[in-house]
C-alpha cells in the first residue's frame, strides 16, 4: 500500500510541475494552437505539453518494472511508445502526412504483439490465432487514432484517462487474475492524468498535443488487451465504451457522407454538446458521469458480461442523447438570447 500511495503521489506532483513548465517553455518558442474554423476552442493555447504528460507516465512505469514491481514487459511498451511520442511531436510542430503517421503506428503495434507472448485472445479462442492477432492489430490501431480524435474538448483526455485508469486497476484488485503490477500501473496511469487536468481544464491553458494523446492511446490500449486477454474482454470494453462508440460512429457518418475523414472537423457528439455557448466544463462532467456508471458496469461485468455489456450500451446511448440535446438546447438559448438583443433596436 506504501509503494501504491508514494509511486501515485510521485507521478502526481511530477505530471503537475512538468505540465506547468511545459506549458511556460512552449509559449516562449511560441508552439501555439491557433484556433480554426473547425476548432472547438477560440483563443490561442499552447500545444505539446502531453511531453511532460508521457515523460512522466513512462519514465514511472519504467522505474516499477526495474524495482520489479510490474511486469517488465512493460519496458518494451514503454520504448514504443516513447517512438510514437517523438513521431507524433514531430508531427506537432510540422504536418507529417497521414500515411506515414499510420504506418509507424503501425509498424509499433506489430512489433508490441510479437513481443507479448503469451497475451490470450482478444475474441476469446473464437477465431483462427491468426486472424485474431489481425483484428487485435486493427482494433489497436484504431484505437490509438480514436484517442486522439477524442482530444478535442478541455479536459476532456485527461478525465477519460483517469477514469479508465482507475477502473482497470478495480478490475485488476476484484479479479485477483491479473498480476498484481497492473493495478499499479493503472493507478499510476490515472495519477499523471488527474495531474495534468489543472492546467488543461476548462479554459485550457495548454493542450496534450499528438505528443501526449497518440502514446497515451497506445498504453490504454495495452491495458484493455491485457484485461481481455485473460478473459475479461467484457469490462475492458466497457471501460473505454464511449469513446469507442463517439469516434466510431462519427466516423462511419463521415465515411457514409464521403467526407476526408482524417481532417479535423466539429461532428463528434461530444464537439456538437459544445453548442454556442462552448462550456467545455459542462460537457465533460457529462461525459465523466456517464465514465463513472460505465466503471461500475465493467464491475458487474466481470460475473454477468452479458447484462452488464446491454447496461453499458443503454448508458452509453443515453449519454450521446443528452450531448445531443444539450447541443441543441444550447444553440437554441443562443438565438433567443440574440433575439431578445436585438429586439429593443427595432
């Protein structure tokens, strides 16, 4: 318990100062985000501080392994990630093209599953061990793009990150299954998050940047594959079920619609929640309550994965309603307010 308590408060204080420190080392070198038309923020702000963020996370969960307290197959995790923050920190302060980007991610995640003996089944011995570690490799993938198509509302990766955190460490303590290090890197995972909220909160001084939300993507990812791979594919899924459920659906919409679906654009459920009047706070203790209720689902799902998997999708369906309506109600208060301004002139 005294290792837990002194390695999470570490990882706390470190995130905190390194994010403050970023934040004033961008803004000299002038490493800004300038809003755009498809931005769902409306001033400047630094960008790149998800540096610090995985720095910190990485540099942590290193140390552990070397003590031997987690499983040192995270080393190798580690490295990889760390490759994939450099490329995407490169990618932060000049466009890297799209297919390069997805390549490397690529290329990590091949490497990382033939480096992981001994993972289990990601569809539980359903499929072919080939066409199984094919589909893990795409839905790896694809989640570490889906993380950062998410990062697009302050506060909004850090609060996800926490929260699943947190919850894979509950699912580790009340299985007994997993070895006893993945509830310290889960836990350690949510204390670098819960650090970098201040400074990203709304109104965010600083941004994760590529740098922190493709990395973070990565290790979340690698969580969730452990708890499925040794049976609990239920919760694992439950725990990231919004995220999953937003990006995917948006971005089948937006291949229906034949859009470029690599562009930044403002049609995630949560972006449309941000309405006119962009209260990104507002939003994202939506998105935190409805986290927390798919947390004690993954609780119930680890002895009735079925029921529990059919609770997670009706909450995850309702939060989308209530972004969707907050969305419009917030649009609607707007013109009113715009009516009523206008009115007394006429």
């Amino acid at each position: 318990m005294t290792v837990i308590f002194v390695a999470s408060a570490l990882a706390f204080i470190a995130s905190w100062a390194g994010t403050g420190v970023m934040t004033r080392w961008l803004t000299e070198r002038g490493i800004i985000d300038r809003p755009g038309e498809r931005s769902s923020h409306d001033r400047p702000v630094p960008k790149g501080a998800g540096a610090a963020v995985i720095a910190v996370l990485l540099t942590t969960w290193v140390v552990l392994a070397l003590m031997g307290l987690v499983p040192r197959g995270i080393l190798g995790i580690s490295g990889l990630a760390a490759a994939l923050a450099a490329v995407s920190w490169r990618n932060d302060l000049k466009d890297l093209s799209v297919t390069l980007r997805l390549a490397l991610q690529i290329a990590a995640v091949i490497v990382a599953l033939l480096g992981w003996p001994n993972r289990g089944m990601l569809f539980q011995g359903l499929l072919p061990v080939w066409l199984d570690q094919m589909l893990t490799a795409v839905a790896w993938v694809w989640f570490i793009n889906l993380f950062n198509f998410m990062d697009g509302a302050d506060g909004m990766t850090g609060v996800v990150t926490l929260v699943i955190g947190l919850g894979t460490a509950l699912i580790a303590a009340l299985t007994g299954v997993l070895p006893d290090g993945y509830f310290l890197l889960g836990v350690t995972l949510a204390a670098v998050a819960a650090g970098f909220l201040p400074w990203n909160w709304y109104p965010a001084r600083v941004f994760l940047g590529d740098v922190g939300s493709v990395p973070l993507g990565f290790v979340v990812a690698w969580l969730l594959l452990a708890l499925a791979g040794r049976g609990f594919w239920a919760p694992a899924l439950l725990l990231a079920l919004y995220y999953l459920a937003d990006a995917t659906l948006t971005l089948g919409h937006r291949l229906i619609r034949r859009e470029p679906f690599w562009r930044a654009h403002k049609m995630h459920f949560f972006q449309r929640a941000l309405g006119r009047d962009g209260n990104h706070a507002a939003v994202v203790r939506l998105v935190l309550a409805g986290s927390i209720a798919l947390v004690v689902a993954a609780v119930g799902a680890i002895w009735q994965p079925w029921p529990a998997l059919c609770a997670g999708a009706a909450i995850t369906g309702a939060l989308m309603l209530v972004l969707l309506r907050r969305g419009k109600a917030s649009a609607e208060d707007w013109r009113s307010a715009r009516v009523g301004a206008v009115s007394p002139r006429e």
